[in-house]
C-alpha cells in the first residue's frame, strides 16, 4: 500500500503547480483524499480534501479561489491544481487516504490511513 505525491518544485510568485498523488496497492475510489503540508518550522497543516461519494470538496481559508483538489479514479490518482502560488505556499506537500471522512474532519489528519512521502513545493522569485 503506497502513495506516491509529485510535481513539486521551484516556481514564482503568481504562478501555478499541479500535484499528483498515485495509490497502489490499494483503490483510491473508496477512500476520501486529503492533501497537507508542513513548512520548515511549522505545524503540519490541513490544506484541501475530497470525498469518495459524492466528490464533496473542502479547502482551509487559506487557499481558498486559488487552489482545486480533484480525483480520477480511473487512474487511481488525485490532484491538487494550486494557481496563483504565493511565497507562504511553501512547504512540502503530502498526500493521504481516508477510509472515514465527513462533517468536521475533512483535514483532521488523525482519520486519514495512508500518507506519501511528500513532495517540495517552493515559491520564490
């Protein structure tokens, strides 16, 4: 059982990245997904998250008209388009599986089962 995040790096200030988490081992379809990051010094942080049955999606405040979590259970994967990426942005991303999910833990990280490796997102000019 494994996700594997991806598609970080080094972008400018305004500009975007989209992550990519890959399950094996496992499917995602029944699983709600979660993305989280941890900044150097900082709390690990709930960022977005997306139901398995109806596809339901929740963002922090933060991020909020600039990023897009999406899934295509067909490839097993799920994204995380973030546009308009700011210097704050930064941190490294980490995806995660949620057998359970609902009203008020969509990024309570203590449900979600499965965790990738993270990936590094950098924003600076």
């Amino acid at each position: 059982v494994q996700l594997q995040a991806s598609g970080g790096g080094l972008v400018q200030p305004g500009g975007s990245l989209r992550l990519s988490c890959a399950a094996s081992g496992f499917t995602l379809d029944s699983y709600a997904i979660g993305w989280f990051r941890q900044a150097p010094g900082k709390e690990r942080e709930g960022v977005s998250s997306i139901s398995c049955r109806d596809g339901s999606t929740y963002y922090t405040d933060s991020v909020k008209g600039r990023f897009t979590i999406s899934r295509d259970n067909a490839k097993n994967t799920a994204y995380l388009q973030m546009n308009s990426l700011k210097p704050e942005d930064t941190a490294t991303y980490y995806c995660a599986a949620a057998r359970f999910y609902g009203l008020g833990i969509e990024l309570d990280p203590r449900w979600y089962d499965y965790w990738g490796q993270g990936t590094l997102v950098t924003v600076s000019s």
